[in-house]
C-alpha cells in the first residue's frame, strides 16, 4: 500500500512540473534534458543487456557443440591396386 502512496506522490510531482512548464522555459528545459537522459540511460542498459546475452549464447554453443559426437575422417586401408571385375558375354550387354 505503502508504494502506491510514493507512486501517487510522483504522479502529482510530475504533473506539477508539466503545469510549471507552461509558464516556465527552464522547467521545460528541465524535462526535456530528463526525457533525453531517460532514453539514454534506456539505450545504455538495453545495449548492455544484449551484450550480456549475446556472450551468454555464445556460451551456451559452444557447450552444445562440444557436447556433440566428434565426427572423425573415415579412412579406408586398403592396396592401391584397382581390382575389375570381369564380366562373362559382356558384349551381349546393351
């Protein structure tokens, strides 16, 4: 109940102000350097945000990809001779 008390309380302060920047050109000021640091402050914190998740992920794949089954090369042993296969009437074939 309390904060709903504080927030009331700021509501009416801002109002205030918006009334007072009517008369006043240094309260509009005021606010207006408020809403640029706001959305400033907002950018930074949303910038470092997704910083903090993209190095979050990348950690996260390369967990996955380690976790994976290591694929080796298949080597085959073998002569290097060519064996052919003879054919009996291999002209008969069409």
């Amino acid at each position: 109940m309390n904060y709903l008390r504080e927030n009331h309380r700021v509501s009416q302060i801002s109002g205030l102000l918006l009334g007072f920047s009517l008369y006043s050109y240094r309260v509009r000021e005021l606010l207006v350097c408020w809403l640029f640091f706001s959305l400033l402050f907002v950018l930074l914190a949303l910038l470092i945000l997704g910083g903090v998740l993209a190095c979050h992920a990348g950690e996260c794949v390369a967990v996955w990809m380690r976790t994976t089954a290591p694929v080796s090369p298949a080597l085959v042993l073998g002569s290097a001779e060519l064996h052919l296969k003879t054919i009996p009437d291999a002209r008969r074939l069409k």
